[in-house]
C-alpha cells in the first residue's frame, strides 16, 4: 500500500521543479508553508479525536472524508503559498522603432579621470549593427546644450560623460524635454574610474548685509568613498578641519563691513591638484538705512531692523538723501508732508524711474481712514481709494411677450339672475392686459438705464402662432 503522505510530498516535489522551471520566484521562503502545513494537518486523517460507535462501513466513509478534508486544506494552503512566493515569467518582445543613435562622446577635462580606453571600439561595433552618428563635446561641458542640439522626435541619444555639466541646461531639464516633448530617450554608459580625484567648492551668497548671519555650503566630489582632509578658513582663521567621508558640509558665519575670503582645500594626491583649492569672494555692506514713517511701535519695525538701520519718524523730514527706502506703516496723509520731495526721492539723479523706494503698509489709519482720496500723496500709489463700481456689460436680452386671446381684455362672465337662469356675458376692460404688456416692453426697452447700445435685444411674441423679432438698442432709441 502506498503512503498517501510519500504521494503528497512527490507531487509538491514535482510542482516545485516545474514552478522553477516555468518561472522564477521572488520570495521562495513562502514556499515552506506547504511541507509545514502538510506536517500540521496530517493529525486530521491519522486520529480521531471523539471516538464514537460506528460501524466498519461508517468509519471507511468517515476516513474518506477526512482525506478530502485534508487535501483540499493542502490545495488551498499551495495555491496561497506560491502566490505570497510571487513567481513570474520574463517575456521578450520586440517592437518595431527608429534604429538610428546619436553617440555623444565627451572630450572635456573631467574626463581624464575615468575610462574611456573601449569608446573607439565600441563606437565601430555600434556602427556595424545599427545606423549611427557620433558627435563630440568640447571642453566647455556643456552637455545640456550638446543633446539638445541632437534631439529630434523619437531619436535615441547614448552619452559617453562623467555627467558633471558646469554651464548650459541642466541634464534633468533636457530629460524632461526630450521624453516628455519629442519622445526621444537618452541614456548614459556607467563609466569606472582610471584615476583617483577629489576636488572642492563653496557656494552661498557673495553679497550680505552686516550683522546677519549667512549659511556657506562646502561640496566635495570625488572618483570614490574615501576620506578626504577638508580645511575651510576665513581670512585665514580655520572654520572647519577635519577628516570627512561627508560630501556636503554647511556651516554659518556673521562677518564684517568689508570683503572677506573663504578658503576651502581638500588633500589627497589625485590626477587634478589645481581643483583641490577654491577660494571665494564675500562682500559684507553696511546695512541701508530706511526711513520708518510711524506713530506707534509695530511688530514691522522689529522685521525691519534685521536688515536695515531705522530712523523712525512721525513725519517726513525735509532731507531723504540719506534714505534707502521710505517705510509707512499705518499713517494718515498728513505725516507726508511735502510730497515732492518723495516724487524726487522716488527719481534716480538722471531722471529715471530707479531711485529710492517706497512702501505704504495699510492699518486703521491709512488710505480711506487716513484721507488718502484726491490727496497728493495717492497720485504716487498704485491703488485709489473708492468704492468698487459694477460695470454694465455687452448681454444679450431676450424679451418674450404673451398676445394670446387671454391678454386683449375681453372676457366672458356667468351672469345668473334670482330665478337662477345664467348666461355668459362678453365684458371688455378699459385697459387690456395686452396694453398693458407692449408698454412695459417699451418702457424696458427705451430706458437707458436698461438697455445700452452694446446690448443685443430679441423680441419673442406668441399667441397663436409664434413670431421672433431681432433688434439692436439703437434701433429702439431711434424709434423712440
């Protein structure tokens, strides 16, 4: 008698192999589920846990069921485990495209470092298979601007770069550009490298103000992970000295009124040692004085005074020669003073338009609260004071009027007398309700404050047929 345990390992045996077979699997740990639950279940058909009296023809039926139990647990608990397990199935398919690549081959410097002994005749075996145009970059490396000068719609670019592009269009842009816009696609070849070199550079502003502090940011590139020696000083007094692994050090300094040189060096023998030194130029200014036009202390003066030296005011003073910028915060028309001496100050001394600045800041006691309208001070605001004024527009109207026998004003009465005889009376009003409709339809359309001669008007009249009547404005006010 065969072993129903040995007959369901040889089949999940056998499944394995033809799953590994057909298709690789991702997660093959989950496949150990199905021995595990095949241990774990096999009780169900080996014991009965409540013996009860039966028969030998009832009890074969019972093992029977169990087996089917059993197996059909085994079955689920598979089909569970090898979708958990995540086989696939790699499919090849070719489809039908333009063969043509333009091979970009990078000449500049950077270059050196990296090899590119194999370009030469990977360029000829590329040529030998499919069409193929080969351009250069120059020393400049600018990148950027070399694919785009190559991409057409649908075309393959393959470069031959370090990827460093120091001017032109950044590579990010260009990738955007040409699968987005053309449907062109460009790829790169990883390139290792044949020489070992690091350089260094800073960046951060080369402009401040005096007394605010300033975040300087050191970048270390490098042909590998290794740690470098990074000494960055400031008019020679040392910033940072350490050994680093970290490619992007930041650090903040508040400097002086005057120019100053940050210094970065990283050491190392490498291939290029004239890029293991960067220096860099910061311009400290004093700070600009402002006029603050103000008659309570405001959470803007505190703002302001990070950046600038304020001479705070109630009114304008006679001389703003002095002055960066005028500041108003919450002021009436009043603390301007003369305001041709702000029109001149707003003038450079050539008689632009690039002199000093102003800024009106609104509050309770500014512009409409502050009697701003038709003062001299608002012909040199961009804003008036004024209410908002609805503009009447181009509309079309259509007037639709009912001269159906319900509007001529004759009408029938039932009229019953004591004996209770009736009969229907023809009545007719004074004035019918038809009149009455055409004068108010008149009267719409002669007001001008109704209608003006941009609208378009059309006139639908119905009864017992329907008529459309098309006019102008002008035409009604013509004959009005």
């Amino acid at each position: 008698m065969v072993n129903p345990i040995t007959e369901i390992f040889t089949v999940i045996k056998n499944l394995f192999e033809l799953l590994l077979r057909l298709a690789p699997i991702d997660n093959p740990t989950w496949l150990m589920l199905i021995p595990l639950a095949i241990i774990l279940l096999f009780p169900l058909i080996k014991f009965q846990f409540v013996k009860l009296p039966m028969d030998r023809l009832e009890e074969k039926r019972r093992h029977r069921t169990r087996m089917m139990v059993y197996f059909s647990r085994i079955i689920i608990i598979t089909c569970i485990a090898i979708a958990l397990a995540s086989p696939y199935i790699e499919i090849s398919e070719e489809t039908a495209g333009n063969p043509e690549i333009t091979l970009l081959i990078d000449e500049s410097e950077s270059m050196e470092v990296l090899e590119t002994g194999f370009a030469e005749s990977f360029q000829k075996a590329l040529e030998d298979r499919v069409p193929t145009r080969t351009r250069t970059i120059g020393s400049d490396g600018a990148i950027g601007d070399a694919i785009l000068d190559n991409l057409e719609p649908g075309r393959h670019i393959l470069l031959i770069s370090d990827g460093n592009v120091p001017r032109g269009t950044s590579l990010e842009d260009v990738a955007f550009y040409a699968v987005n816009e053309l449907g062109a696609s460009v790829s790169a070849i990883a390139l290792e490298e044949a020489q070992e070199d690091t350089s260094v550079y800073i960046t951060g502003p080369g402009k401040v103000v005096a007394g605010t502090s300033n975040t300087y940011t050191v970048h270390i590139t490098s042909t590998n992970n290794k740690p470098a020696p990074l000494v960055v000083s400031i008019d020679g007094q040392s910033v940072i000295e350490q050994l680093t692994s970290e490619r992007i050090l930041t650090f903040e300094k508040e400097l002086g009124i005057g120019d100053h040189r940050i210094e970065a060096t990283v050491g190392g023998s490498d291939h290029f040692p004239n890029n293991n030194k960067y220096y860099k130029t910061v311009t400290v200014l004093e700070k600009p004085r402002i006029l603050l036009l103000s008659e309570k202390d405001s959470p803007v003066e505190s703002i302001l005074d990070e950046l600038y030296t304020i001479d705070k005011q109630k009114r304008l003073p006679e001389d703003l020669s002095s002055y960066y910028a005028i500041v108003a915060n919450d002021v009436g028309k009043n603390a301007f003073g003369d305001v041709n001496n702000i029109h001149e100050f707003l003038l450079d001394e050539a008689g632009g338009y690039y002199g000093g600045g102003l800024v009106v800041l609104g509050g309770f006691n500014s512009y409409d609260r502050g009697a701003y309208q038709n003062a001299p001070i608002e012909s040199l605001l961009p804003v008036k004071v004024g209410k908002g004024e609805q503009k009447k527009g181009d509309d079309n109207i259509i007037i639709i009027l009912d001269i159906s026998g319900g509007t001529t004003g004759v009408r029938y009465e039932k009229v019953c007398d004591t004996a209770g005889n009736c009969e229907l009376k023809e009545v007719t009003d004074r004035s019918s309700a038809l009149d009455i409709i055409k004068a108010q339809a008149v009267n719409l359309i002669s007001s001008e404050q109704n209608i003006l001669a941009t609208n378009k008007v059309g006139v639908i009249v119905f009864g017992s047929q329907g008529t459309l009547e098309e006019t102008g404005a002008e035409d009604y006010a013509a004959s009005d």
